[in-house]
C-alpha cells in the first residue's frame, strides 16, 4: 500500500519555532530524512513517516511536547500523564470533560464545556492571543482531541463541522485531515459531531495506552479510516494495482459493482473525482519510493504506467513543483 503523504506547509510551520529560537533546523531537517530545498517549493510534500520523524526529533531538541508552537513549554511526558487520567473514564463524555480541565490548566487555552443542542455538540478552543502560533495550536489541538478521542471508544467520531480561525491557505490537506471541509476566517477553532457519541464506552486500557503512546506522533496526525467512506476504498483499491496510471473508473467501479457513472457521483458527494484520486496515489507512491531510492526514475515510471519516463518526471514535477531527483536527496 502507497505511503501518503502531506503538504510542505505542516513541516514549515513545525519548524518555524525552532528557527525563531535559533536552533539548529538543517539539523533537524537532515534527522528527519527532508531536503531543505523542498521547503520552498510551495506544491512540495513529505510521507507521513518523515512528518512524524520530524515531530519527534522536535521534541528531543525542544524537549516541549507542543514543539514551541504553545504559550508554554508542555515538559515531555505530560501528554502521556494525562491520557492515563483518561483511560479509566467510563465514557466519552466524562473523558472530553477531564480533557478540558487539562487543556486550561496545561496549555493555557480555553476549550468551552461541551456545548450544543439535543443532536449536535460542538466544541471551541480559544487561545490566549490572537498571533498566527495561537491560532495554529487551536487548530492542533483539535485535530489531537478528535484523533484521541475516536480512538478511545474505538471508532470514529464523523465531524459534521470544522472552523478555523485563519484564511484559507492555498496548499492544504484540511478536507483528509478532518473528513469535512472546514470554514474559515472563524472567531476561533472549533469542532462538531453528533452528541450521541458522548454515551460510547471508552474501550481502552493501560496496555494499549502504552502501545498507542509508542507509536506516537502518528496516531495524532494523520487522519485514521476506521469506516472508509467511497473516496477511502477507490483510495485503497488504485494502491493495490499495477500499473495504476493507467486504470479507468470502470475499472474500478467493476469490483465495487456500481456503474462508472454512479462511482463519479459518489465521489462527487465527498467532494472529490477519481482523477484526483489517483493522481494523489500515484505522487504519493512516486515520492515514497524516491525518497526510499531503491527504484531508478526509469523502473519507478514503468511500475506506476507511464508510457516513458519523460512523462512521468512531467507529471512529478505539476504534482510537486520540483523534479524527481529533489526526493532522493533525503537519503543524503
């Protein structure tokens, strides 16, 4: 299955703290497997493995679990003390409560009561300024709540809603990070889902706190399929394919036994095309296997369809802004 991948934006915005604060971001960046050059590409992307490399050597280095971007230094192991104040909850309600009496108390951020009506609860994180960094870490701190919490109750949690309190930015991965397209310009970061959702059980225990805890920044990160919607499956089915540039939507709407017509409706509804789709697999697959190096561009271009390599470094470079050989660099 290909690697995905995420726009270059998250990776600037990691960094810009430590950068800010003098540290050493060529080192960084070299421990993370990142060619400092795709920094200013604005079309550029990393796989998520060099994403959660780069948080976690951000945390060595700054020895702050928010990476600098937070009103205050969060000492490494908080997060980790916290969920263990969580995990005994009996049930979603009762967990996302202890969380915003941390989230005050810890971050320095205001996270309002679980609030909404009979069907809809909503949640918004106010930070403490109104700086670009306040607005970015309200925005994370969603993205960690929501992660956190679909897996408590071992599921996921659909948004009905997401707001944002910044413009829309150009390169941005926001409708796969939160499963819905979110609005902007907000007064401030928020979230909503169905209130049915706060009765679930909580299903996790210490051991499997350890483990998720291990496995850690990923989980938090990236967006997890417990359901997949249309998109998710036409996503997984192009990635098991050979030669996937050269698949038709009937070819895959076959074995999903629906007509070509009604796979483009379907996707439609989720706001995406098939020819996105596959696109977004074939750069996601091109660029883990560059940055592994054990393909030349030529075999790279015969395994993923292209007619000749001419039209696949044509392809890379509308994809991501730079040529192939920008991604092998993360292995120097």
């Amino acid at each position: 299955m290909a690697t995905r991948t995420v726009a270059i934006q998250l990776i600037r915005a990691a960094i810009a703290p430590a950068a800010a604060r003098g540290l050493d971001v060529d080192h960084v960046l070299r421990e993370a497997g990142i060619p400092a050059a795709l920094l200013r590409e604005d079309a550029a992307r990393v796989t998520e493995e060099q994403a959660a490399r780069l948080i976690r050597v951000l945390w060595l280095v700054t020895g702050d679990e928010m990476i600098g971007l937070g009103p205050m230094v969060i000492p490494r192991g908080t997060f980790r003390m916290v969920t263990l104040g969580l995990i005994h909850t009996p049930d979603l309600r009762t967990a996302l409560r202890r969380l915003i009496e941390f989230a005050g108390i810890g971050i320095g951020f205001e996270v309002t009561e679980l609030a909404g009506g009979a069907s809809t609860t909503r949640m918004v994180v106010t930070p403490g300024g109104r700086t670009r960094a306040d607005q970015l870490v309200g925005a994370i701190g969603i993205v960690v709540g929501h992660r956190f919490a679909s897996w408590l109750i071992g599921r996921e949690i659909p948004l009905t809603a997401v707001e944002l309190p910044e413009p829309e930015p150009p390169h941005a991965d926001y409708p796969p990070i939160f499963g819905v397209a979110p609005q902007f310009d907000a007064p401030a970061a928020s979230i909503a889902f169905d209130s049915g959702f706060l009765s679930a059980p909580v299903v996790r225990d210490e051991g499997e706190l350890v483990a998720f805890l291990r496995s850690l920044p990923a989980p938090l990160l990236f967006r997890q399929d417990y359901h997949p919607a249309t998109s998710s499956r036409v996503r997984r089915m192009i990635e098991r394919r050979n030669a996937p540039d050269l698949l038709t939507v009937e070819d895959v709407a076959r074995p999903l036994n629906v007509s070509a017509q009604h796979l483009r409706r379907l996707l439609r509804d989720e706001g995406t095309t098939f020819r996105e789709i596959k696109e977004d697999v074939l750069r996601d697959t091109a660029i883990a296997a560059l940055v592994n190096g054990r393909e030349t561009t030529e075999e790279l271009s015969d395994r993923l369809g292209f007619s000749e390599p001419s039209a696949f470094r044509r392809a890379f470079r509308r994809w991501t802004g730079s040529p192939p050989g920008a991604y092998r660099l993360a292995q120097g």
